[in-house]
C-alpha cells in the first residue's frame, strides 16, 4: 500500500512520461492486459488513457487492470490514469520511506 508522499512522489514522475496504455472500445483484453504486465515489469510506471468509446470509465480500468497486473493505481484524472508496480529483481524507482504510525 502507498502512503501519501509515495503516491505525490510517483505524480510528479509520471507527469512527463508518455501514455503507452490505451483502452477503446473492445475494453480490457488479454491483450491490453499483457501489454500493461510487460510494460510494468519494464518500467514500473505507466500511464494509460481510456477513449470516449470505452465501454469502462477510467477509475474502473485503472482498478481493473491494476487488479489483474498486481499493480497500484496511483492517480485517475479525466480519462487518463497512472499504474505502479515494483521490479522486485531490478527496481529502478525508490520510493521516499514511509513514515511512522
């Protein structure tokens, strides 16, 4: 689970990323979903678009897919959202610690 600081810090490096992840109007297939998996495995973060004929909203894709992929859904604005998933072999991306409770 992200903390707060967490999620604003993966925001911030997702801003300038390019989306690589789009749904349309088939929704989400296999396809997309092993697209998302690869990608995730590469990166650990992405960002996804949902299109206007997609018959699922993009919270409801980000959760979706985040569910399938093992993933967090890090931020869902309009219709584009952020996924994030740790390479535990090869992470390139360190989080800031969580802090105490």
């Amino acid at each position: 689970m992200l903390t707060g600081k967490q999620r604003a810090y993966l925001r911030s490096l997702a801003n300038p990323i390019d989306t690589i992840l789009i749904v349309g109007k088939s929704g989400i297939g296999d396809d997309l979903i092993k697209q998302a998996d690869d990608a995730l495995t590469a990166r650990e973060l992405i960002k996804g678009r949902v299109l206007e004929t997609s018959p699922v909203s993009a919270r409801e894709a980000a959760d979706q897919i985040a569910g399938l992929v093992r993933a967090e859904s890090v931020q869902v604005i309009g219709s584009r959202f952020v996924l994030y998933r740790r390479n535990e072999k090869d992470p390139k991306i360190v989080l800031p610690k969580q802090g105490k409770k």
